[in-house]
C-alpha cells in the first residue's frame, strides 16, 4: 500500500474506527505454540492496519515472543529505513509490488521458503503466481492486501458523482483540493491523466509534462497531507471537496467525522495497490518471521481486512465480494518505475515550486 506518513510507535493508529472482533474470534488459527531459539522478539514495519491486536495477540501468545511494530506511511520513508541499516533494523516489512525491484536489487530481503508457510495455499489464484515476487525462480512476498488511489469526494460539493480526475485541476476548487504527499503515486496519477500508455517507463518529454501538470495542480492545494489520519483530519475540518488518496478505509474515517464521502473510479482509470509482506535480509529469526507471514495469511485475517479495514483481501473472496470489491479491472496497478530517484528528484521539484 503505497502512502504517506512517518510514524514510530508501538500501538496501532487511530485512521479507523476501532474494531469489534475480539480476539478469541481470531485466536483459533494460533492455537499450537511453537518454539523459537534465537529470537524473542518480531520488528514488524509496516502500514497502518496491518499488524492489529486481533491477530498480533494470538501470535505473541502462540511463540511466546513480543512484537515491536513501526507504522510507517511513505514507500520513499520505509526503503529509507530498510537501506539505512541494509534491512537489520527489522524482520518483516510490508510494501507493494511496485518497490520488489529496488528492495531486491538492494539485497534488502531474501526469498522465501514457502513450505514454512502453508497458509500461502489459501491464496486466490490470482495472487500465486505475482511475476513482481520473482526473480531467478524464487519468490520473495506474499501478497496480503489490495485497494486503490481513487477519487475522494464530498457528496455534498458534488451531488452528481464527478467522473473524472479533471476536478482535482478545476480553479473553481482552488484551495478545497489536498493530495497525499508522494512521489510516484502522484506521477504515476499524473501521467494517467494525461493519458500516457505506460506511467511507469516515462521519456524526458513525458517527465517535463507530469511535471507541469502537477506544478498546475499544486497552486489549486489546500496542501499536501501526510498520513491517511492526516488526510481525514484536513477534510473533515477544512471544507475539503476532493482529494486523491487511498479510498477504501478513507470513507468510513471521513464519516466517523461527519463527512458523507464518497470515492469513484474516474474514467480515465485509477491507481492500484498490491500490499505483501516479505521478510527482510536482516531477520534475526527466519523461521519466526515466515511464522508471521503464514499467521497473516490466516482466512481470518483476510476476511478481516475485508470487513472490518475496508481493503481487498487475497485470501477471502467471499469476504472481498460482501464489501465490493469488485473493481480490479479498472485499476492501473502499480508496478516497478523506471527510475525511483529520478521520481523522487521530480517530486521535490514540484513541491519547492511557487
């Protein structure tokens, strides 16, 4: 899930409402408890929602281990944490299959061994064979969750659903827009709407054009927001209109603050994430961190993702249809860009524009 913000903590962040599941509900899965020599402890780095207490408890109790979890929310944030310390900080991470290349060619994380994770079999068959997890015939994640950057809208400042990005560049919502403040995904947007065929291998001419449509863009921003708590706060309580973010968990978090949102696919199409977990090259204890994949890949989990996060799951679709999703085949999803320097380098060009 690629986004926005930087947070370190040990306790899950408050961008949805809390959930209803208790734990013994989730604790089924996790009843054996096995032991582990080398490690007492799972430094877990991820996004928000990913490592909830409904199934981190009954890992913690099942390998008689502790978790210590950093939230992060930028993938430019999270590589940076993994190649300061050449991944030994941490020993599982979650990023989309936009980001395997980098971390891959960093030496960042290793493959896996899936018969350390059987749960890997509940996958959809969509999600088994992920050409962005292989190289050299291993795979080094598995997928967890999905969703999309879609259109977020105020029922109320659009009474008719908008169809199209072309808001988001309207002077008649100057100052009443945000964006999240991230370098591919708004240049993967960018060249969406401008209707590039690969927004992921851009030309020099390309680069200059996304560049100028968001520099257009950033003289109509409120601001840029960091973090999806961020995003919610800013347009619940600054008369927001639209904003380009994560869609699925956004909408509940905009009501809770009494926001009647909305978020729509345009026409020309949306971006689309893959979220999986891998475990880094630093892992002090492989066996515990392919523990934590396979406890992830629990059912259970998937359906709760689906029913009480608000994203695809790749385990559940019963779970995924209930909550519809049903719209993967409108989404552009993300893939490995031609340079992720190049696009940072561009991005700060854009935001330290007048």
């Amino acid at each position: 899930m690629t986004m926005t913000r930087t947070t370190e903590t040990s306790f899950p962040l408050t961008r949805r409402a809390a959930v209803a599941v208790g734990l013994a509900a989730m604790a089924s899965p996790f009843v054996a408890r096995a032991a582990f020599a080398k490690a007492d402890e799972l430094r877990i780095l991820t996004w928000e929602g990913y490592a909830e207490p409904d199934w981190v408890k009954p890992f913690e109790t099942k390998h008689g281990v502790r978790t210590s979890v950093v939230y992060t929310g930028s993938v430019d944030e999270m590589f940076a944490k993994m190649q300061g310390s050449k991944g030994a900080d941490f020993d599982v991470v979650a990023f989309d299959t936009s980001s395997f290349k980098r971390y891959i060619d960093g030496a960042l994380i290793q493959p896996l061994d899936l018969a350390k994770i059987p749960n890997a079999a509940n996958l959809a068959p969509a999600f088994r064979q992920v050409p962005a997890l292989m190289r050299g015939g291993k795979q080094y994640g598995v997928p967890f969750a999905w969703g999309s950057l879609p259109l977020v809208y105020d029922k109320a400042a659009f009474p008719v659903p908008p169809d199209s990005w072309a808001v988001m560049w309207d002077p008649a919502n100057i100052q009443r827009l945000i964006a999240l403040d991230d370098a591919n995904n708004n240049i993967v947007l960018a060249a969406i709407v401008l209707g590039f065929k690969d927004p992921f291998n851009l030309t020099d001419q390309q680069f200059a054009a996304v560049k100028q449509k968001l520099i257009e863009q950033k003289k109509l921003l409120l601001s840029y927001y960091a973090g999806f708590d961020d995003g919610v706060s800013v347009f619940a309580q600054s008369g927001i209109k639209a904003m380009f973010s994560m869609g699925e968990p956004q909408i509940p978090g905009l009501k809770a603050k009494g926001v009647d949102a909305a978020f729509v696919i345009p026409k020309e199409g949306a971006i689309g994430w893959l979220d999986c977990w891998v475990i880094s090259a630093g892992a002090r204890d492989v066996d515990l961190a392919s523990a934590w994949l396979d406890a992830c890949l629990d059912r259970k989990v998937g359906a709760f993702l689906s029913d009480k996060k608000s994203y695809g799951n790749t385990t559940d679709e019963d779970a995924n249809k209930r909550n519809g999703f049903t719209y993967a085949d409108k989404l552009v999803f993300l893939e490995t860009p031609e340079s992720f320097e190049k696009r940072v380098a561009l991005w700060n060009e854009v935001k330290a524009a007048p």
